[in-house]
C-alpha cells in the first residue's frame, strides 16, 4: 500500500492564514476543523501550542484556547500531557459514515448536486487557468511528483488525494481567495462528491483526469486542463444522481 501522499507547504500556509475580524473562534476552529477533514492535518499530529497558534491566525491567546476546546468537545482533539504534550489529532478522527453519507444523498436535491459540480469546476478551472499563467517548471514537475505519490487504490486514499490535488492546483495559482473556496468546498461537499471514488474503474478515470491536468499545467495549454476539469466532476455529479435515483427507487 502507498504511502499517505503529504500535503504540500502551500496548503500548510493556507491553513493557518491569518483571519479576518468577525466571530475569530468560530474561524479558527472551522479553519483547523476543514484541514483535518480534507487530510492537511493528520490524524495524532499535534498542532501548534495556543501562542504560535494565535501568532498565526492574528487572535489573541484566548481565543485560539477557546476555539481548541470546542474541537475537542466534537471530538477532533485530544488533550496530552508532559514534555511531549499538548492538542493532537485525534487518531481515530471522525469520519462520516456510508449511512449518513447515504442519508445526505437522499436528503440533498439534483439541482444543489449539480450546482456544486459546477462551482467546483469554476474553482478549479480558475485556478488551472491562473497556474498555467504563472506557475514554474519545477511548481508544474513539484505537482506532477506529487501527483505520482497519490494512492487511488482505496476509496478512502482515493478521496483523500483527489481532494489534496485540487488544493495543491489552487496553491499554485497564488489565489488566497481561491485556496479558502476550495477549502471550504471540500469542507462542506467533499466526502458526498468524492463517493462516487468506491467505483473502481471511476477512481482510475478521475486519476487519469488529473494527470491530465497537470500535463496541461506544465505544457501551459489550460484549453485541455479544463476539459479534463469539466469531465472529471460532470463524471463524479453523475454517478451521484445515479445513485440517488436508486435510493429513491429502493
């Protein structure tokens, strides 16, 4: 079995960005909490102590403080002590289920599913756009190292470096802005859209869709990056519609 693929210090910095002035806890504990749904922060790894973690976000000690114990009472965190103590991932951190997974399918209409294909097309597409434009050889080869890391051979791996690749490509175009859309879309949809990532043959397709991708970025002809983009999460929209519709035959 592959190695987990490690995120790249760009989406490291993205996460501990600093936050803007409104409801500061709130920011810093969905901040952490996305990182550690989309795999930037691994589970038993510690974070910060609560002083680099207020230096970095721009809060006040307090705060970052606060926004640790509401994590840790949704059971994200756990609390060590002693020399090598402090707040670590917890190792057995929370993952939906198939059920609830297939209950939110139920429950999430064909049109909001095919609204976040789309957004997450222009997310994408945007930032491959941006990339190719700016982005150095070594950034492209760095992708493409990265890329050859990645494990498709389980459902989980699968999602997991499938969403990890498209931050690292929204890293590249140097977009804080499009980095935090993508962040907070896989936060919100990533573990629905990436289910179709069970079906074998589809997780090769979309493996293949993003080497595709990154050819683009180092030949800089987006044209086919955003076609391989465009079919990638018109696949994954798909077979989630399929899918539903046999929930709601069954």
């Amino acid at each position: 079995m592959a190695d987990k693929t490690p995120p790249a210090k760009g989406s490291r910095t993205a996460v501990f960005a600093p936050l803007s002035a409104d409801t500061r806890t709130a920011q810093v504990a969905q901040r952490l909490t996305d990182a550690i749904l989309l795999g930037v922060l691994a589970p038993g790894e510690r974070l910060p102590t609560e002083s680099d973690l207020a230096k970095k976000f721009g809060v006040a000690v307090v705060t970052a403080r606060e926004a640790l114990a509401d994590m840790r009472k949704e059971g994200l965190l756990e609390t060590r002590r002693g020399r090598e103590g402090g707040s670590f991932v917890r190792a057995e951190a929370p993952d939906a289920s198939q059920q609830l997974m297939t209950s939110r399918l139920r429950g999430i209409s064909r049109t909001e599913l095919l609204d976040a294909a789309v957004y997450l097309d222009v997310i994408t597409s945007g930032a491959l756009d941006r990339a190719t434009q700016i982005c150095t050889a070594a950034e492209a080869q760095s992708l493409e190292d990265w890329l050859d890391r990645a494990d498709f051979s389980t459902p989980a791996s699968a999602a997991r470096d499938h969403g990890g690749f498209l931050l690292e490509l929204c890293v590249l175009s140097q977009s804080p802005r499009l980095v935090r859309e993508q962040i907070g879309f896989q936060a919100q949809y990533g573990q629905l859209m990436w289910l179709g990532l069970r079906d074998e043959a589809l997780a090769g397709r979309i493996a293949a869709l993003d080497r595709a991708m990154v050819h683009a970025l180092a030949s800089r002809d987006a044209a086919p990056g955003r076609a391989a983009c465009q079919e990638s999460f018109t696949l994954l929209s798909t077979w989630l519609i399929s899918r539903k519709q046999e929930l709601e035959v069954a």
